[in-house]
C-alpha cells in the first residue's frame, strides 16, 4: 500500500469515526448537517477514493473537530478539549428544577453496604445466566437498591415486554432512552414536532426525556408512560446526531438547538443523579442493546461523581448485547462496576430474561403462601 493510500486510509477512519460518535452512524444525518449530498459523503466513507482537503477543512469549520487530528491524527480532537489535568466539577441535580420527580436524596453514604450477591430464593436454583440475573434483580429489590435500565432503539421494539414487566414490579428506579428510543414512542412528532417539545422542556426547566412524558403523546401501553405514572426518574440520552433531523426542520432551527441543548444538559444530570445512588448504596445497572453506547454514558457520567472521599459500594452492570473489549471491562472495574454480559439474539434473550424473572418472583410468592398456609 503506497503512503498516500495509507493517509487516505486513515483520513477515512477518523472521518467514519466522527460521524459514529457524534451521529451515531446515521450517514444521512451527517450529510445534512454538513450540508453534503448523502452519495457523496458515503462515497467519501467507503470507497478507496481520496477525500479533498477542502472537504476536510469544511468539516472542520462547520464542527468542533480540529482539522489537524482529521489530517494526521495529531491530538486533541476537540477545539474545546479541556486540559488532562483538569478538575472536573461533581455533576448534581439542581433543586430548582421543575421536574415531578421526587428530588434526588443527598449523597449520604451508608455505614454499611453489603455486597449485592445473588441470592437463594426459594425451590430455585440459577440453571443459566437469565436465573443469575434475575436472582441479582431480586436481591436488589429487597434490600431497596437501586435498578436503572438502559435502552437504546432496537431493544425498545424487541425487549418491550421486558420492560413494562420490569416497570410493573417496580423494579426499575431509573430508566434512560436513547434519543432514536424516545423518537419511536411519541406519535405526535409529525404535529408538534420533537423541537417543540424540547422548546416547551427548556422553558419548564425539565429534560428532553420528562418533556416528551409530559407534552408528547404516547401510546397507551409505552414504558414512557408507564414510567411516568410509577414516577421512576426517566431520561433521554439523546445526542444531536439523533435529533439533527427534527432540529434542522425547524422554523428557527437555531433556537430549537438551543432549547435542546438545555434540556438534553438537564438530562445527564438526572442520569448522573441515578447513577450517584446507584454508586453510593450498589445495585444492578442494565443495559439492553449496544454495549458501546452504554459504556459511553457510564464513562461520561461515573467519574463526575465518584470524586468523593467516602467509600462506595460496587454495583453490578449486566450487558444484554456484545461484549466490550477487556480495557473497557477493567475501566468499568476502576468506576465500581462489575460487568457481566448475556449472549444471544436481544430479542431471544430479553424473553429469557421476562420468563427466569417471572419464574423467580412468581416461586418467592408461591412459597410464601405456603409458608403461611403451613402456619
């Protein structure tokens, strides 16, 4: 490979890996918000084709990615990277929100935090990795800790079932949505448009994620507004990649994004308030679908908030999707998290996980009535 197919090469990657960071892959969003023809900046991505430095430099002004990284390489990507030394501010939730949650406890860490194992409940016995789970989700519910499930857009059409049931048992303490998630369940974004909800949160002063519960339309059955209902503390892990589109059609396209922005701040801040319990008293965090885009928020959100000199439990994270790399595993490690990953098809295995769970709490009810009949 001569050297100039080796610099286009990597040209390519940086440019691919720009458009799965910040657009979560979506090529034709990325085209639209650089105003490039969707053929055109897919052909830039996948064939062998050198990409002009003018294309380069445009992509660099009309982003906050720095031409010199897209060029060699040559660190940091951001224009806005803050020094490696930089302390990095705890992240809490503010008490003026206008959020119908219950606020957020303060951060009191308990005297004494057993270790969330799995249990022996009754006439059960864990025979596969769903049983394991699902006796972990049990010990959390009795000892009262935390459970926040994380779910990104094809878990939300294939795990439903998992989720409502979950939300059922009040089981869950937090829920969080990827942006592409939330979009599927409202029905009256044609109408209202996404833009607007996000104008109406950040003049409420809540999160993207609590303006689409209270504003948008959901269909009866949605976890959304079954969460909302139980008051278990949702939010939107949306980026601008997965809402260019509705931004950009927008009527004052600007504005809208900077509605978006408050309230898309507002929701990692309610993330980093479940993940601060989670963190403080352990507990089981669950991730259905990509096991990157999980791995992301956790590595944004724990470190913001585990600045602390007190101890911290460790908390469980379950992964129902492919494994992260074994740096990754030991970076979770670092944050308190211990990670376990459940193979298969997600929709094979969401079931599995509805079924051990029905199996497990059904078998405690059962022997509990017999307990009391033999009494």
């Amino acid at each position: 490979m001569s050297r100039s197919s080796e610099l286009t090469a990597a040209v390519r990657a940086r440019l691919q890996y720009v458009c799965d960071s910040f657009f979560c892959g979506d090529v034709p969003s990325f085209a639209r918000f650089l105003g490039f023809r969707i053929p055109t900046l897919t052909a830039y991505l996948q064939s062998t084709q050198a990409i002009p430095v003018d294309v380069v430099m445009r992509i660099a002004q009309q982003t906050d990615i720095r031409a010199d990284w897209l060029l060699s390489g040559t660190e940091p990507v951001l224009k806005t990277d803050f020094a490696s030394d930089a302390v990095q501010q705890p992240m809490t939730l503010a008490r003026s929100l206008n959020s119908l949650y219950p606020v957020f406890s303060d951060f009191v860490p308990a005297t004494a935090k057993p270790r969330l194992d799995i249990v022996r409940y009754p006439r059960r016995r864990a025979t596969k990795a769903t049983d394991v789970v699902a006796g972990w989700l049990y010990a959390a519910n009795g000892h009262k800790k935390p459970v926040v499930l994380f779910v990104d857009l094809p878990a939300a059409q294939t795990s439903r079932k998992l989720i409502l049931q979950l939300l059922d048992w009040s089981i869950l303490t937090g829920l969080i949505y990827t942006g592409r998630a939330v979009r599927k369940e409202v029905t009256n974004a044609a109408t209202v448009g996404l833009a607007g909800l996000a104008k109406i949160g950040a003049q409420a002063g809540v999160g993207f994620g609590e303006a689409v519960q209270r504003w948008g339309e959901l269909t009866r059955r949605s976890p959304l507004r079954m969460a909302f209902q139980r008051r278990v503390s949702f939010a939107a892990d949306a980026t601008i990649g997965e809402m260019i589109a509705d931004l950009g059609c927008a009527a004052n396209s600007a504005e809208a994004g900077a509605a978006f922005g408050a309230c898309a701040y507002t929701d990692l801040l309610v993330v980093a308030a479940q993940l601060r319990e989670l963190r403080a008293a352990g507990g089981v965090f669950l991730s259905l679908g990509s096991s990157a885009r999980a791995f992301e928020l956790l590595t944004t959100v724990l470190p913001s908030i585990s600045g602390t000199d007190d101890a911290l439990a460790d908390f469980l994270l379950v992964f129902f999707g492919a494994r992260l790399p074994d740096a990754a595993c030991k970076t979770l490690r670092t944050l308190g998290g211990n990670a376990h990953f459940l193979k298969g098809d997600l929709e094979h295995v969401a079931e599995e996980m509805r079924l051990s769970c029905v199996k497990v709490f059904d078998g405690i009810t059962d022997d509990c009535e017999n307990d009391r009949t033999d009494n």
